[in-house]
C-alpha cells in the first residue's frame, strides 16, 4: 500500500509543476493550503523531497520550494520510491540482500516477479507532466 507520504509528495510536486511562475519559489503554506494538507507534515515531505534531489527551497522573504527539473522528466515511480522505499509485494524481493532459502522451490516467486515488474513498469512509465 502506498501511505501518504508517497501519495502527499506527488501532490506537492504536481502542486509545484501547476503552479511554476516562471521559476520563484512557492511558499509551503500556499502549497499546503491548496493540497489541504498540514504544513507540518509537509514540512517532513518536502524535506525529503530536497534531500532526494527532486526540489529545492530557500527560506526567509520569497522563499518557497521549485522542481528541479521541468515535470517531463520525473517519473510517478522514482518519486513514490524515493518516499517509500522498495514497492515490491514481498520481502524476498523487497531486500535483495535477502537469501530466501525456499527460492529454489517457491513455486509463487514467478508470479510475485511479474507482479512487481508491472507494477514498477507502470509507475516508471507515468511522468509528472502526465498528472497535470
């Protein structure tokens, strides 16, 4: 499942593609007013969403947050990864540093694999400038 953190960042950053005007910074309480989110929380968000390299922000008079990158060249999958880590459906597959001792003889691990390989395809397939 997907939490809100996952879901809250692609809002955020669709909130910053929709509202670019012509590359200020947006204020987080703008942001948060629209999205209908706590500006606490998305404090939290977009924290992680500077560190991973998806925006920047400055703070004091005019400060605010801006994409990085033009909507185009995000995709929904490496934001939602970025956020909530692996989106594979089990733990073998999640860590791979894990060594099933069952993965010779899983008779599910095919289906898992293709499970997740559509899920993945489909969100890696997705850019932002998709959801606008």
């Amino acid at each position: 499942m997907i939490s809100t953190r996952g879901r809250y960042a692609i809002r955020v950053m669709i909130d910053l593609a929709e509202n670019d005007n012509g590359g200020n910074y947006i204020p987080l309480k703008d942001i948060a007013e629209r999205q209908e989110i706590s500006k606490k929380y998305l404090e939290i968000i977009v924290k992680d969403l500077v560190n991973g390299n998806f925006v920047t922000g400055v703070s004091g008079k005019g400060g605010g947050y801006k994409l990085l990158r033009a909507p185009k060249d995000y995709t929904v999958g490496e934001i939602l990864e970025h956020m909530e880590g692996s989106l594979s459906s089990v733990a073998c597959l999640a860590d791979k540093k894990y060594n099933c001792p069952r993965k010779r003889k899983c008779h599910t691990l095919p289906m898992w694999k293709e499970y997740d390989k559509l899920v993945h395809d489909f969100f890696y397939k997705k850019k932002l400038s998709d959801l606008l």
